[in-house]
C-alpha cells in the first residue's frame, strides 16, 4: 500500500505540474495581447477618409477624418472628439497649432480653435459683396481645406468661401485675380497652400492650371507641364498643383492627380507613373520628406520612396491602398491615413493598423 500511495503521489504532482505549466502560458498570451498597439476606433462605416494629421508641442498626436471626427492620441491611447464635445462638424480636413499653442481645426462648418479644454466654433464673416454659393451639394458649407501660420504670424484660412488672412483680430479676404474658376463654388480658387522658407505663399486649385506664388506684393503665375490621365476608355488632362512641401536642398514639391512636380528656384521637373510612381495614373495626394532626405508620396497606389533616382513602392498591409495624409513625428515615425479612417505606422517595408471599426 505504501507503494501504491507515493505512485499516487507522484500522479497527483505531476498534474499539478502540467495545470501550472498550462496557466503559465495563458498568462503569457494575455500579455501579448495587451501589448498590442492601441486602436483609432471608428464608429462609422462608409468610405470616409483619415484626412490630416498633426503633433503638437506636448507630442501629442491629431488625426482629422471626414466623418468620424478628432483623434487625439497621446503614445498610449486614442481620444475622440465630435460634435457633442464642441467641435463644429464632424467632418475635418486641416489642422494647425498655432505660436500660442492653441489647435486649430479646420471643419466642414468652418475653423474651431482647442485651447486644451474647450472648442471655440469660429465664424469667418464674409464680405457682403461676395457671390453667392450657388452647389446644391455644398450650398451650406464652410469647409476648411487647409490652413497656415505665416512666418509674420498672420493665419491663412483656406475655404469654400475663399482665402482669409487673420491678425488675431480681424479676417481679411485674399483675391487671386488670375485664377479663373473655383473648385466647388466660385469663391474657392485655392486648396492647399504652403509658405516657403523664403516667405513666399504658395497656392493651388483643381481648377485652376499650374500654381500661384505671392511675395507679398504681387502675384506670380506658373504654368505646369499637362498630365494625361487615362479612365478607362477616357483621357483627361490635369495641370493644376497642390503645394506640399520644401525639403532640405530648398526644393518645393507639389502634387497633381498624374504624379508630382518639384520646383528648384529656376524651373520644374515633372514625376508621372512612367517614372515610377505607383497606382492608377501615378496619382499623388500628399508628400513629405522622409528619412535621410528621401521623398515620400502618398496616393491611389499606396506610398512611394524616391531616394532621389528611383521611386520604391509599399503598400503590403494597407486594407485600403489610398492614402490621404502622411505624418512624420518627432522621433521619425511615419504615420500614414487612408480612405475608410484607416491609421497606420510605417516601419519602412510594412504597415502596422491602428485603426478597427466598432460594430
């Protein structure tokens, strides 16, 4: 019987064992999971974008969308804002901070100013001789598209309703005589915008062909190479420029649904899909200046690198391959959004999502 109760024993142990071997490695894959990347969660579906981004001077990050409005993510989680928090419309498309620290942003109903606790809505007011806004589609808007802090501290507000200069003040309309047509109302000739480091404003619009260059006293005009844009048995030209940006040699870039141009002072150099853009006519929405001075274009194909000879494509891990902004942080992260809210962080070769929907 002795025997028979230490073999028993020993049964009894080795169970034990195996039990505790089993928890110990549940309690591991419960820590894996919780060191997975936290989520931008989207609470609406549809085709929405991720439409801009920003970090601002506490490291912060800001995420922009079309219809699921503010993200603030902090390096541990994600914080929404929408309309029940302050903001003026859901549906935002630029973002600044200003000298101040105060974050603009830039809504479908107009700019709203975060000073850190509140939004403040604010209302633009339009000359009385402005024409009116004639979209049935847009008829109500406001929309922000971009925004600027110049180097003289005057913010630029670009809108439906046109280009407005602020002084902390007052708002002053800003008229580009030479631009012929606007992009949804009559009003809007300019999209994006950018200040050099020379001080010059650059402006651009769909509608509008090649791109705009203020010194301060007058307008410049400059006419661009056209791109031939084919959809499916149809072909379009395109010659108008977004301005995106000025890398480290001094060089502006802009983008164009056909691919990109850079400006080197003198002359541009055009960039199409026959040079090495990738997607769907080489079409480019946004572009920054990556690590070690190479480029970076986001668009219909996904991103590009181009190290300065040629471009290399990545879009393993994109669930959407459009991409409407690109971030870099503070410590060198690329952030990239895409259509459908998508947010991710590029680790340059793949895509790591920190975005999910919620059902």
């Amino acid at each position: 019987m002795k025997h028979i109760v230490s073999y028993n024993q020993i049964a009894i142990l080795l169970t034990l064992l195996l039990l505790g071997t089993a928890c110990n490695v549940s309690v591991k894959k419960d820590t894996t999971i919780e060191k997975e990347n936290p989520k931008l969660i989207k609470t609406t579906g549809g085709n929405g974008n991720l439409e801009c981004g920003l970090q601002d001077k506490a490291g912060n990050l800001w995420f922009g969308t079309s219809d699921n409005g503010l993200y603030k993510y902090d390096g541990k989680s994600f914080k929404q804002f929408l309309v029940q928090d302050g903001l003026s419309s859901n549906s935002i498309y630029s973002l600044l901070e200003d000298t101040d620290g105060s974050i603009w942003i830039g809504t479908e109903n107009g700019p709203c100013r975060y000073d850190g606790n509140t939004f403040v809505p604010i209302q633009i007011p339009l000359p009385i001789y402005l024409p009116p806004n004639k979209n049935e589609v847009y008829h109500n808007s406001h929309r922000v598209y971009d925004m600027l802090q110049a180097k003289s501290g005057n913010i630029w507000f670009v809108t439906i309703d046109g280009l407005y200069i602020y002084d902390g003040k007052a708002f002053t309309l800003f008229t580009i005589n030479e631009a012929a047509n606007g992009f949804l109302t009559s009003n809007d000739k300019v999209e994006r915008i950018l200040e050099d480091k020379a001080g010059n404003i650059w402006m651009g619009s769909r509608t509008n062909n090649g791109v705009y260059r203020y010194d301060g006293t007058s307008i410049t005009h400059f006419e661009l190479e056209e791109f031939t844009l084919q959809f499916g048995t149809k072909q379009a030209t395109h010659s108008w420029a977004w301005p995106q940006m000025q890398d480290k040699n001094g060089n502006i870039w802009f983008s164009n649904w056909g691919g990109a141009y850079r400006y080197d002072g003198k002359s541009f150099t055009s960039f199409s899909k026959s040079v090495g853009l990738p997607g769907e006519n080489g079409l480019v929405t946004k572009i920054i200046e990556g690590k070690n001075g190479t480029i970076l274009f986001g668009g219909a194909g996904g991103l590009a690198s181009y190290d300065g000879k040629s471009f290399t494509g990545y879009s393993n891990g994109l669930i959407n391959p459009w991409i409407w902004e690109i971030l870099k942080d503070n410590i060198g992260n690329i952030w990239v959004g895409t259509r459908e809210t998508g947010l991710y962080q590029f680790d340059g070769n793949n895509f790591i999502n920190f975005s999910a929907y919620t059902r």
